[in-house]
C-alpha cells in the first residue's frame, strides 16, 4: 500500500487508525469487542437464536459472559444448534453425556432446565405460532425507555417492567432460569432495546438496523 508523503521530510506517514469508542464492559478483549460490535443490540427474530440466547443466559449465572461467550460454539455443538425440537428429545443418557462435555459448563441442574425449556419452547410454538412473535410483544414502548442512556442508567436498569412480566409469564409457563434481570440481559442482547450508550459509536447503527428490522407477528 502506497502512504500518503510527509511535505516536510519526504517520508511516508500511516494514517492514525482511531479506535471506536464502545461500551466500557469490553475491555480490551478481541471477542468481546466483536461481539459488541456485530452482534450486541441487533434485533434476532430467528427462534432458534432466540431460544439459544435465552438458554446462555441461564448457563451464564454465577459466571462472566466472556467465559460463555468463549464456550459459545461448543454450546451449539452439544444442544444441536439449539433446534428446541432436538433437543426437547434429549432423555437421561443425554443429560449424562452433557456432563462429561468440557467445552461446557457442565450444571445439571442448567442442562436439565434447558432440556425442559426446549420441550416448553415446543408448547408456546405450538400455541403461538412462533417464539420470536411471542418474545417481541415484550419490546418496551418509546416513550417509556430512558432519555439518556449511560452508565448510571444502566447500572440501575438490571430488570425492567418488561422483563419482570416476561419472567412471570414464563415461569407460569413451565420455564426455568429465567428471572427478570436473566431476561433483560436477552433483551439486550437481542434488539428488544438498544442500551448502548449514548456515547458509543455503534449507538447510531444498531438503532438504524431496529427502525429497519420487521416484528414478527
């Protein structure tokens, strides 16, 4: 690659690269940084994602993202991609096969309710048409999101309205690990709201892929 020249010393001189601001919970970790920016606040209507993101975030108590995240692809390798119908047949000999799997976080009671979770998945598909029309009814209103989001806003915004009523709802429904603050880190994750920070540099375009994105119904 040609660099543009010095006037003064002749020299070649690279451009600065300029690193974008993100959301301080990245840190200096490359997959973090891209999970932040490709993944993070981007709305997912496909149910399978839908319902793999919901189990990660059940895995993920007591734990870091990070760890999970990093576990992410034997995840899908161990629950078949996170296809609920697949795994809504796991049996015993399954679950025995779960925990001896070290790529993942190898809880019974986690894999066990994941299990259950796919089988109650199942139900709602079959009562509702869809997971993702169901989740998204949930996405808060406009008018009752923050003006301003930073980080006091969000180290005071674990759970919301939304995401207590959610849980509730799929509690009564037979789901397990799946409480307010669980549930409102999926809506995070998964477009519902859009909680990067005002100073942020993808703020802008995760909201214009949400102004874009079609609700399932």
């Amino acid at each position: 690659m040609d660099w543009p020249h010095s006037p003064l010393l002749g020299l070649a001189v690279q451009p600065t690269r300029v690193t974008p601001r993100r959301c301080p919970w990245t840190g200096s970790h490359l997959d973090y940084q891209a999970y932040h920016d490709c993944e993070w606040g981007r709305p997912v209507k496909d149910d399978s994602r839908l319902f793999e993101k919901i189990c990660l975030e059940g895995f993920q108590s007591g734990l870091s993202w990070l760890t999970i995240l990093r576990k992410r692809e034997a995840f899908r390798k161990a629950f078949r991609g996170f296809d609920f119908e697949k795994v809504a047949r796991f049996n015993r000999r399954s679950v025995e096969r779960l925990l001896r799997d070290s790529g993942i976080v190898r809880h019974r009671g986690k894999i066990e309710a994941t299990i259950e979770n796919a089988r109650r998945a199942c139900d709602l598909v079959d009562q509702e048409g869809s997971l993702a029309a169901w989740l998204w009814r949930f996405e808060p209103l406009p008018h009752s999101r923050p003006k301003r989001i930073d980080r006091g806003t969000l180290r005071r915004m674990t759970e919301t309205h939304e995401s207590r009523t959610m849980s509730q709802e799929l509690r009564e429904r037979g789901w397990r690990f799946v409480g307010p603050t669980t549930l409102y880190a999926f809506m995070q994750s998964m477009g519902m709201v859009n909680d990067h920070l005002d100073a942020c540099d993808f703020r802008l375009s995760v909201e214009r892929d949400r102004k874009r994105f079609s609700r399932p119904e």
